[in-house]
C-alpha cells in the first residue's frame, strides 16, 4: 500500500501531524521557512531579545524517515502538490496545514530564522527608545504585547484601543475583571469601543511621534505603534479551485473527522479549517492527533474513525509578562478560571519553549 502524506505548512499543527506520522509512512514536510516559530514566544522575543532564539526550532531534527522540502504549495490537486518552485510532490495523502498570517511582531515576515532575529533585534531597539507606545488591537496578542512591554519597561506609557467593547468578549465576567485589574496595575490604558480614525503615519514598529485621533474625538500622542490585528487565512494555493472550494473567510470545509468535504483522503488541520471555534495553537494540535489516527487506521486497511468536536466553551491562556495573566480552560462542569500564578505555570514562564524543544529534538 502507498504511504506518501504531503504536508502543506509545518505550524503548530502540521508539524505535530508530521512528527505522529513519521514512523508508518514516508512524510513529506512542505513549509517554505528553515526553522518552526513559535509565535506565543515572538512578543517575549521582541521585548527581550536575548531569550529571542528560543523561539525558532529547525526542523532537521523534527523527522527521522520524512523529509522536509523548503518550498511553498503553488496549488493542489486530489493527487498531490504544485509547488512554487515548478517541482511536484505527488502524494497518497494530503493534510492541508498551512495555518495564517498576522500583523508583525506576533508572526515574522521572513521565511529565514535569521533574518527574523534580525528584525526583532531592530524592532526591539525601536521600541526601547521610545516613552509612548500606542497598540491598535485589544485582543489577546495585543493585550500580551503590553504585558511584555511593561514588565521589561514598568515606566512606558501603553495605550491599547479597540473598537470591540467589552474587553475579550466571550469569555467569562470574572476573567474579564481580573483582566482588567491586572492591567490598570501594569498601568496599561485600554480605549474600548473606538477606534483610529487613520492609521498612524509612521510605519508600525519604527519610533517616531505622532498623533493620531480616535472615531471618539480622542488624540493620543504615541512614539511607536504595532498593528495587533488582522488574521489571513493563508489558503491562497487553493484559489484555482482544483481540490476544493474555500469558505467566504478563506476557509476550508471538514467533516468531523477533520477530512475536507467530498475526500476520504484529504485533510485540513489548524486555522484553515471551518470548525466553529477561536483559533488557537492548542486546538491544532488537537487537530493534528484526530488526523494522525485517522491516517494510522487507513493505513492499516481500517476505516477513519477518530472525530473532533470543538469544546462548548472557548479556552485563553493569555500571560501579561512571565509571572501574571488570566486563563479560561474547558471542563465538563463548564469553563474553569485560572490564577496568573497558574496561567505562569501553563504557559507564562516559558512560552512552550520546553514543549517544542522535546517535539524538534532540541531539548
């Protein structure tokens, strides 16, 4: 029986599904960067670039039979991928990973790990000269790029402003009141339900004074600004319409068992599927393990059976700094809130760094 699967994207779930597969079938790996980020690191990496290498992990050692080809997915077909390069990988299964994007510093824009670093390190300097530092987006990135700032520089001014209003809705009353106090500790100032009349005229990330007005009336004087909003769905190899077609959001859509609709064969993972839930690395990987099971059971002759269903409640962990934050977990009995000593614990101290560092063979 054949056992190529291509994967398209090495993310935080296809390089899980990668790696769970390795041992049964010949894994190609299609990711056009030379090292995995990861991004829940990349607001740590930019305020303390010193820690900033324990973001990325090349992925050499991440396979031990499959390979990992450094190319991008031009576009796919039942039978295999394009890719951009010209070259073709045919393939008897496809898992289709290719995650999103997101406004710089949360994701790079390089494919090169170094070059990354490298921008990081620029930005960083940009922002340690500046006072006032105005963000445009209080959802979780942005509300954790605060929380890195004023732990490294307590004596900065932040100023986040959102036209959502109130502050991470959808999630429980008391984590959203915890959040808040926590954050008029940090001294952090949160505008809700406005928004910037413009963009900043400085490109974001570069310190320069400017000010710019709210929809409110509101003007807010700022020395360097960060967009923390504007999610893409990288599914644009799939706009020939070859395999499937795509939601009106750039999505992909599954059946339970995580296949693309009309294929036995197919599977989407992670961001770029439409599974009714907010987006999250976690939930990837979730993704991930119901893909690997499935593949497994095909390839032993057996039927794919291993479903995913979103839990009812949505699930935060969301660090303001090493040591505070809040966090909002699933149960049974509904949704569980967490202490920042325990969102610490989770996620806080060390980002997953140690997570990774076991599943690319770095620890």
């Amino acid at each position: 029986m054949s056992r190529t699967v291509a994967v398209i994207g090495g993310g935080y779930g296809g390089a899980s599904v990668a790696k769970a597969l390795d041992a049964e079938a010949d894994v190609v790996l299609i990711e056009p960067r030379d090292a995995f980020v990861n991004a829940a690191g990349t607001l740590r990496a930019l305020t303390r670039p010193d820690w900033a290498e324990n973001v990325f992990f090349p992925y050499d050692a991440l396979l031990s039979r499959g390979r990992v080809v450094r190319d991008r997915a031009a576009s796919v077909d039942p039978d295999g991928v394009t890719l951009a390069s010209g070259r073709r990988v045919d393939a008897d299964y496809l898992v289709l990973a290719s995650g999103s994007s997101y406004s710089y510093p949360a994701k790079p824009e390089a494919d090169s790990a170094d070059e990354a670093l490298d921008h990081l390190r620029r930005t960083h300097k940009e922002l340690a000269a500046a006072e006032r530092v105005l963000i445009a987006g209080a959802g979780p990135v942005g509300l954790e790029l605060a929380g890195e700032i004023t732990t490294v520089w307590p004596d900065k001014r932040v100023t986040v402003v959102d036209p959502a209003e109130p502050l991470l809705p959808g999630y429980h009353p008391d984590l959203r009141r915890d959040l808040r106090r926590q954050l008029d500790e940090l001294g952090v100032r949160v505008l809700l339900g406005t928004r910037l009349a413009a963009p900043p005229e400085p490109a974001s990330g570069v310190a320069e004074t400017f000010t710019v007005t709210t929809t409110g009336g509101e003007e807010i004087t700022a020395d360097i600004w960060f967009r923390a909003h504007g999610v893409q769905v990288n599914s644009g190899y799939l706009a020939d319409g070859r395999l499937t077609a795509r939601t009106p959001r750039g999505e992909v859509p599954v059946t339970e068992t995580l296949a693309v609709r009309g294929y036995q064969h197919v599977y989407a993972i992670g961001d770029l599927t439409d599974v009714p839930e907010v987006k999250r690395a976690g939930w990837a990987m979730r993704h991930a393990d119901t893909v690997a099971e499935n593949i497994l059971a095909q390839l032993r002759g057996e039927p794919p059976e291993a479903v995913y269903r979103p839990t009812p409640d949505p699930m935060i962990l969301l660090p303001l700094g090493p040591r505070g934050g809040v966090g909002q977990l699933p149960t049974p009995d509904g949704p569980s809130l967490l202490q920042p000593a325990q969102v610490a614990e989770y996620k806080g101290a060390d980002l997953f760094t140690g997570r990774f560092a076991d599943l690319f063979g770095t620890a």
